[in-house]
C-alpha cells in the first residue's frame, strides 16, 4: 500500500485532482467528508461542536450549519483551533479504519486539506500538494462558489501560506491550467504513483488507467 497525502489551499481545486485519481484506480480517502459524517445529527462529534459553539451553529432540521459556524470560526484562530480539536481525533480515526479496510496493494490517497497546518506529512509515503496562485484561489471561490471576498481572504488567510505547502511536497500539480491539461498532469502524476507503490512494496501493483 502506498500512503498518499493530497492537500492545497481552498480554491486550489484539490477536489478535482482526488476525483481525477479515483478515475485512474486510487482509493480516496477525504478528510471533508469525514469531517461532515462525524458531525452529523446523532453523532457525538455535533454534541461536542454544540457545547463549544452554543445552538446557534444548528439549522432549523438539526443539523451542523456549516457556513454559519465558519463564519465564526475562520476569523477567529482560538475558536478554529477549537473545533479542529474536537474534529480532528474523530476524523484521523475514522480515516485510519478506512485504510485498514483498502486492499494490501492500492494507492490510497487521503485528502487532507489541513495536511501542512496539523504536521501531518510525515504519516504519508508521499505529499501531492495541489497549487493555484492566490489570485486563482480568490477568484475561484468568489466566482464559483459564492463567497464574498472578504469571507474567502479569511479562509485563505487562516489556512498555511503557499510556502509552507510547496515546503511539504513531494510532488506539486500546477492548477493555474485548463481542465484538460489538469486531466493529463494528474494522469502522469497517477503513472508515479504506480511506479512508487512497485518500488516500495516490491510488488505489482496496479497499472494506469489510460
């Protein structure tokens, strides 16, 4: 098994490369959605979140009201060290049971969008960091997926700086691209992989999916 660690900054459009790697043949496992099942109504996590944050960050049907709590969160690096404290042990266990459960000879790709933040790079094989220039980020996130710019300059700026992610890298995919050229680098990126997951096992391993 090769152990990868995907990460970028938000709007770097790390989630379009981990989908384009679940095409070629990896095994995705992701942070965010982790990050959602463990909060959701029911689960310890969201009782955790709730007494931290007060019922304020509950929708009306009870569950997790994700852009409220960020609105409190994000400008605020006390209270998001906060809910990464509650957040983080459930995800990072929850993640560790899914790997357990992927076949002995898979790439599996664990999508960590606070990979450079927490110090998780040394738990990977490899570190595939996802990079778009600020500019990119912003427009992104502004243009794409509704958010003011004030909001997206907090969320950019409460992450790692551009730096600091390149410092982690094993392997960097430029995504200042058209998505056809992202589909042909993460293809090459793929065909590595393969190649890492050969040399460190010892034995065949997938091959790339054209």
């Amino acid at each position: 098994m090769l152990k990868v660690g995907l990460t970028g900054g938000i709007g770097a459009g790390k989630s379009e490369v981990s989908r384009l790697l679940v095409e070629c043949g990896a095994v995705l496992i992701d942070a965010d959605r982790i990050a959602r099942e463990v909060v959701a109504p029911g689960k310890p996590g969201l009782a955790a979140v709730v007494e931290a944050f007060g019922e304020e960050v509950l929708a009306a049907d009870g569950s997790l009201d994700r852009p409220k709590l960020g609105s409190i969160v994000f400008a605020d690096p006390e209270k998001l060290a906060r809910l990464n404290a509650i957040v983080h042990p459930l995800v990072g266990a929850r993640s560790r049971e899914l790997e357990t459960a992927a076949a002995k000879d898979a790439v599996v790709v664990h999508d960590v969008p606070l990979l450079t933040e927490n110090g998780l790079a040394p738990l990977y094989d490899v570190v595939v960091v996802v990079d778009a220039s600020p500019e990119t980020q912003l427009d992104r996130l502004v243009r794409l997926r509704g958010m003011t710019e004030a909001d997206a300059r907090a969320r950019m700026a409460a992450q790692a700086t551009r730096e600091k992610r390149l410092e982690i890298a094993d392997i960097v995919i430029d995504n200042d691209v058209p998505l056809e050229e992202l589909r042909r680098r993460v293809k090459d990126v793929w065909a590595d992989l393969v190649r890492r997951a050969r040399a460190t096992q010892g034995t065949p391993s997938r091959e790339p999916q054209e």
